[in-house]
C-alpha cells in the first residue's frame, strides 16, 4: 500500500539513509528498529509524505506522491496519521485537538459554519472523535484542556488524534519512549485495534521488546539502510544479516 | 454681459469685485441681511465662471484656513464661524500654526485661504503668485511683557528697540518664540532694529506657539514679546504685565499688529476651494463678522480691531507693498 | 503661577453641559482614529509575520532589523514623512488626505505596524515548532499550519494588538502634524485627539480641561494595560 522503494535523504554532506526500500500493507504492523539517532524520524517524515527523498521513489496505492501536483499529494497524505514522540499537541480541550484532522478535511464554508454554530450552542463531540478517544481510554476525559493531562495521557490524545480520521497508514515515532509500563500498554493495546481496522501501521522504535509484542514485521535500521526485514519471530530468532545478530545481540552498541 | 474672449481668471477676479460691491450696498441697507446679500453676490459669481448652480454649489464644502496660533488661540475664529458655517452650509477647518507654517502650507496647496500677521512674508507670498486678492483683515499690536519686578527697567519706555537693548544689556531673560510665526518675525525685525544680535543664556527659544511662550516666560519670570489678544486672553493666568505698550495704548507704531487674509490663487494650486474662499474672505471682511471681531472680548478687553471696512479704503491691501499697475505693465 | 488645577477642574465640572460634547467628540475621534490604524496594522501586520516567522531567506535579518528600529519611529517623524506624502505636492496630494482623520490613521497605521508586526513575530517564533509539524501531518495545508500557530500564539499576538493600541492613542506627534488638531465652530472635534487636545489646552492655559481630558486618556491607557496584563493570565493558566 504505502511502499519507499530506494529512496535516499541526506541532509549536507550527511547521509542519513541510501538505497533504503521499505512498505506496509494494510491490517500489518511493521517496527522499524534501530538505535537512536540512526534517522528512524527521517525516514517516518519520508514515509508521512512531508519529506521528498533525494532519490527513489514514495508510492501510495502504485502513485508516485512525488510526481503529481500538490493537491493529489495531499489527498495522499491525509490518506496518513502521525503520532510524535511527544504529544505536540494543541493548546485547547482534548475533543478539539483529536477533531482537528477532521476539521482541516472539511471546506472552508463548512468549517466557519461549524465554528459559528459551536460560538451559539456547544456541538455534540462528534461519534469519530468519541471512538479514537474510547480507543485509548480517555473519552471521558474529552472536555478537559491539555494542560490538565499527564505526559501518558497526553501522548494517548495525540494516538487518537491521528486515528480519528481513519488514516489507511498510521506512522508512529517512538510513541512510548517517554511513558510509563501501563500508558505504554494502552498503547500497545491501540496499535492492536488499528490493525484490527484494516490500518497499515509502522512503529519507529528503540525498544526490540515492544517490537516483538506489536509488529508483524519488523525492519532493522542500521548504517544507513535496511539491513534486514522479515517476519518478527524469524528476524529475532534467525537474523541473517550479521550486524543486524550483532544489534539484536546486544553487542553492537551506538 | 461682458466679452467673451475674458479669460476665466478676470472674470472671477472680477467677481471678487462684485462681492464687495455687494457688501457695500448691504451696508448702506440693512445688516441684518448681510448674509443673503453677500450669498446673492456670489451666487452671480458663480453663475459667470460657469458653475452655474448658484450658492448650492459650495454647500457641503470645506474650507481649510490655515492661520496663527494667535487667532486661534485666543478663541475668536471658533466665536465668529458658526455664522459662517450656518450661512453657507459649510465647515471650517481652522489648523493653527505659526505664519511661517500656515503660508508653507498654502504654498503647498494645503489650505485654501491663508489668516496671518507678517507683511513682509505675506507681500513674498503674493509675489511667488501663491496668493491673491489680499485683504487688511483687523489689527492688534505687540506688547512686550515681563515680570513685575522688571529687572532691565524697562516699564513704560515709549521705544520699543529701546527696551530691548536694555534687556540685552542687562542680560534679563528673553522668551523668543523661535518658531518662524508672525510674532516671531515682529520680534526679529525688533532686533534689528535696536541693531542687537541677540543671543547668550538670557536669550531662550521656545518653538511652543504664542500661549506657550507666555507660559514659559511666566515660569522663568522673562520678558518676551506677545500679541496683545493672546496676553489678554492669558492675562488672568499668568503674572507677567505689559512694560511696553504698542500703538492701541499709543505706544510705538513699530509694534502695530497687522493681520492680512488671502486666497490660494487657483492658478497655482487648481484643487484651491477658490470659491468658498473668496466667500469666506467677502464674509470675514463684511461689516457683520467686522462687528463680531470688533466686539469679541476677553476679561472684559476688546482683543482685535477690525480694518477692512472703511471710508477710505487703503489699495495697498490688495497687492504686495511697492506693486503697482504701471510696474506690473513695464 | 497663579492658577489652582483643582479649582479649575471643579468649575469645569460646572462648564460640563458645554464641554461635554467637546470631551466626548475628542475621545471619539481618538478612538476611531486608533481603533481603525491598530485593525489595519494587524490585518498588515500579522501575515507579514507568518511569512517572516515561517520562512527562511536571504536578506530577512535585514527586513527584521528595520522592523525593530522601526518600533523606535519617532512619531514628529513618521508625522512629517505622511505630512509629505499626503501634502497636495506629495505622492498622494490628489487624494485631498491632509487635515483629515484618514491621513491620521495613515501615520498612526505607520507607527504601531513595527510593534505589532515585531511582538507577533516573536510570539510565533516562540509557538513549538512540533505543534505546526503536527498540524501539518494530521493533513492541514499550510494555511492550516499557519492558522494554528497563530491560536497557540494568540495571547502574544493579541499584547502586540494591544502594544500598537498604546503606542497610537497616546502620540502627538504625527497627528498634530497631519491632523491639524481641528475642531468645528460648534467645539465639535473633527481631527482633534485627547493628546493634541491636551497639548492645545495646556498652550492655551486651561489645565483644568486639560486635566479632564489627561485623566481620560491616563484611564484609557491604564484599561489597556489591564486588558494585557488579563491576557498575560489566561496565557498563564491555560
């Protein structure tokens, strides 16, 4: 579905990746593991259609997102979700922030009825933004402001937040390095359900464990490319690649 | 009626003429009508440079004079023009500056008609062709004021450069206007006349307009140099008096107050209100709103006196000093 | 000087059925003026700061440079460059702008565009750059991105409106110059602001109005300053 077929970035002399090739398909999860700093981000912002590769290709569907015009392009991109490594989100009540993505998709004339209407009477949350907050616990926390919200349960507004508009792919980057054991649950748990949607979902993330629980496959970051990617089970158990066995291993240490 | 080969400009110079005739007949008759008559006069002026429409055609209009902190501040144009605005249907704006200011504006084309008290730059306007159709509008004098207790001594001195060389001499405290106004200019000749080059820690330029410079004088127990309408109309507040009188109180010619009135010439500048200009200088110069200046009064004092209604009307008024047809011929 | 303010203020208060419509038609004129230069400054001002606070080229440490010296804009001197512009022999003289409120909204315009454009500028550099990258992800255009910036900085921004409402309603400078300070024979103000109002008074030796009208203008300013400093809160407790 959404597939980087060779795709290189580099930022001045830098190389953060070359020749990297990488897909998910729909219902899958794949982790994309690596040590910190390896340009896991890169390549999720690459994924996520706001970067273009200096070279290769980024197709969505079997579109080149880089041939058409800008308003195909975002038509695809908002075909994607995005969650951060942290919240990033916005100053205002949890409802508004995980009703964002479906805002930005309305028309113009839509968008300032809604808004006019909401100064008379306040609008019932809308039945999407009540099931991405159900799929990490916190409907009932959807009037409160962000402020109010611990950093766990920040970072599972902004899951929702990007679930909300049933994206066909969801980029997660390092979702719960910052989280405690049972907010990085809940997460987990969401990944799952995604899945369970039909939504092709890639994990950025240093934790093998939380690889192993979460993904279907999983791709190995190392040295500026894909070394390895297969099945979990099979690439833990079974890497061929020996500096991918090294990384597993333990001994490889960046 | 009258050829048609006239250029437009006589014949609305002409139309000046026509007004005044106006007026003059009015006064022979009956002031209370003034207002309709002068209307009548110019309403034919406008129907003979081709407007057409009568007195209509100015109502609704605004009229920017420019004129002196001194007029203004005293509260004599805001006392008489509501006649004005009520005859025509017009509004004033006043803009109060110093003379060197409001004649810089006029020459701009930033105002229409032009009220200040410095001859000499009023003749230099005309000559640059700024302006047109001068009148001698009304008079007061400059009287130089100080502190009672007087310390150059110069109270009740029948000269006026006189008094100012003693207080050069004696180094008293001087507030000069400094800003180029009419009042300013008055005291520059001054100095000129006493032949003193003023100047030292005695002599302090203010820049703040004519109730400014009383003010600042008041505080430092100086000497300077004011008309008497804005002295008189300040009188109450402030503890400077007058030491040497101007020619009301029969005190030298030399401080004598001449205030002139002219249009924008329209030829120079065509976006001139000519029109309500020349209504308004018919207007102002019109025995009714002569009368008015005549009786505006301040702490029970008469602050101006009026000169543009007379037996004998003095034609230097119309040109610069010196003009005349012959000159202007060769 | 032989003059008691307090005893002139009270007779003034006696005068009041007369100045009255004078105090009110100033005041109104110094708001209308101030109230319509601040709208259009930051209708100005603050897409110049998006643009500025979004993008990276050649030669904005200048455009931010002039902008900064620009809030140091002596009013006399932006009054005098509107007074050549607006002239009849100006740039804009056939517009007939001098002597009116037009041409002080103009100076006035001129004078609170570089705080506005600069505490707006500072309050969207200072928004997170991850929230206009989150904007930008969960599918909004630029346009969205930008608009979301701007309501995380809406509290900067609105002390900037209020920056250039303070710097407006309390200058004399340029609106003396390009105003004239007019009122009707009626003692009705057409371009006469509390500040110039103030001054011609004091010129004139009524500090008792000018009092009155000192006391309005130093309410007003001090309204503004509370309304910034309430905007600071909700900063602080949202």
């Amino acid at each position: 579905m959404l597939r980087a077929t060779a795709v290189s970035r580099s930022y001045g002399e830098t190389v953060v990746f070359e020749n990297l090739s990488i897909d998910v398909e729909p219902g899958e999860v794949v982790a994309v593991i690596g040590p910190s700093g390896i340009g896991k981000t890169t390549l999720l912002r690459t994924l996520a259609l706001s970067l273009e590769p200096d070279e290769g290709t980024v197709s969505f569907d079997g579109t080149d997102a880089w041939e058409v015009d800008d308003p195909d392009r975002l038509a695809l991109r908002r075909r994607i979700g995005m969650v951060f490594q942290a919240a990033s989100l916005f100053d205002a009540p949890v409802a508004r922030n995980v009703e964002y993505g479906l805002r930005v998709r309305r028309s113009w004339p839509e968008r300032i009825r809604a808004e006019l209407r909401s100064l008379v009477a306040p609008s019932g949350t809308a039945d999407a933004v009540r099931d991405a907050l159900d799929i990490v616990g916190l409907d009932d926390k959807r009037a409160q402001h962000v402020e109010s919200l611990s950093a766990g349960e920040a970072q599972r507004v902004s899951f929702a937040r990007a679930v909300a508009y049933d994206p066909d792919v969801l980029l997660l980057d390092e979702p719960t390095s910052d989280l405690d054991p049972r907010n990085t649950a809940v997460i987990e748990d969401a990944i799952a359900e995604a899945r369970d949607r039909r939504i092709g979902v890639v994990v950025a993330t240093h934790d093998m464990y939380q690889a192993e629980r979460v993904a279907d496959r999983v791709a190995v970051l190392l040295d500026g490319g894909v070394t390895e990617v297969g099945p979990t089970e099979r690439v833990f158990d079974d890497p061929r690649d020996p500096r991918t066995r090294r990384f597993i291993d333990g001994e490889l240490v960046y | 009626m009258y050829p048609i080969s006239v250029t437009r400009s006589t014949t609305t110079y002409f139309c000046v003429v026509a007004v005044d005739v106006s007026v003059t007949i009015q006064r022979r008759t009956l002031l209370t009508a003034l207002g309709t008559g002068a209307l009548g006069g110019f309403a034919g002026c406008s129907g003979l440079t081709g407007g057409g429409e009568g007195a209509a055609a100015v109502a609704g209009e605004t009229l920017t004079l420019t004129t002196t902190t001194s007029t203004y501040d005293t509260g004599l144009l805001d006392a008489i023009h509501g006649e004005f605005e009520a005859m025509y249907g017009v509004t004033v704006d006043a803009v109060a500056r110093g003379t060197g200011a409001a004649l810089e504006s006029a020459r701009n084309g930033d105002a229409d008609v032009v009220m200040v008290h410095a001859r000499g730059l009023e003749d230099e306007f005309m000559r640059n062709g700024y302006g047109v159709n001068r009148r001698d509008l009304m008079f007061n004098d400059f009287v130089i004021v100080g502190p009672a207790d007087d310390p150059a001594g110069i109270e009740g001195m029948r000269s006026a450069t006189g008094a100012l060389t003693a207080i050069a001499d004696a180094g008293a405290t001087f507030v000069s206007r400094g800003d180029n106004s009419g009042t300013h200019t008055k005291e520059r000749n001054l100095w000129e006349a006493a032949g003193t080059d003023p100047g030292g820690d005695w002599y302090q330029e203010t820049g703040t307009g004519m109730g400014g410079a009383l003010n600042v004088a008041d505080g430092q127990g100086a000497y300077t140099l004011s008309d008497r309408g804005t002295f008189i109309s300040r009188r109450s507040d402030i503890g400077l008096a007058i030491l040497v009188q101007g020619p009301i109180e029969d005190g030298p010619e030399i401080l004598s107050n001449p205030y002139g009135i002219m249009a924008v010439n329209p030829g120079v500048h065509g976006n001139a209100n000519y029109d309500l200009a020349m209504a308004y200088i018919g207007w102002i110069t019109s025995p009714g709103a002569q009368n008015a200046i005549s009786s505006y009064e301040m702490n029970g004092e008469q602050l101006f006196f009026p000169e543009a209604v007379s037996e004998n009307p003095d034609f230097q008024q119309y040109v610069p000093d010196g003009w005349s047809s012959g000159t202007a011929d060769a | 000087m032989p003059i008691d303010p307090a005893v002139q203020s009270l007779q003034l208060l006696v005068d009041l059925p007369f100045r009255e419509g004078y105090v009110r038609s100033i005041v109104s004129v110094s708001l209308y003026v101030s109230l319509i230069a601040v709208a259009l400054s930051t209708l100005f001002s603050i897409p110049v700061a998006v643009v500025l606070g979004f993008n990276d080229f050649p030669g904005k440490g200048l455009v931010k440079a002039v902008i900064n010296t620009g809030m140091g804009f002596p009013s006399v001197v932006v009054g005098l460059v509107v007074l050549f512009a607006v002239s009849n022999q100006g740039p804009l003289g056939s517009l007939n702008l001098l002597f009116t409120k037009q041409a002080m909204i103009l100076s006035q315009f001129v004078l609170a565009t570089p705080p506005i454009t600069a505490i707006s500028l500072a309050a969207i550099t200072g928004v997170d750059e991850d929230v206009r990258d989150a904007a930008r992800a969960l599918g909004g255009t630029r346009l969205d991105a930008a608009l979301v910036v701007l309501k995380e900085a809406r509290y900067g921004i609105a002390t900037a409106v209020l920056a250039g409402f303070g710097r407006a309603i309390s200058e004399v400078g340029s609106v003396l110059i390009v105003g004239g300070n007019i009122t009707g024979a009626d003692g009705i103000s057409k371009t006469r602001t509390l500040t110039t109002a103030i001054q011609l008074e004091a010129r004139q030796g009524q500090y008792g109005t000018a009092m009155v009208l000192g006391g309005v203008l130093l309410a007003l300013v001090l309204l503004i300053n509370a309304i910034v400093v309430r905007f600071g809160d909700w900063g602080v407790q949202r």
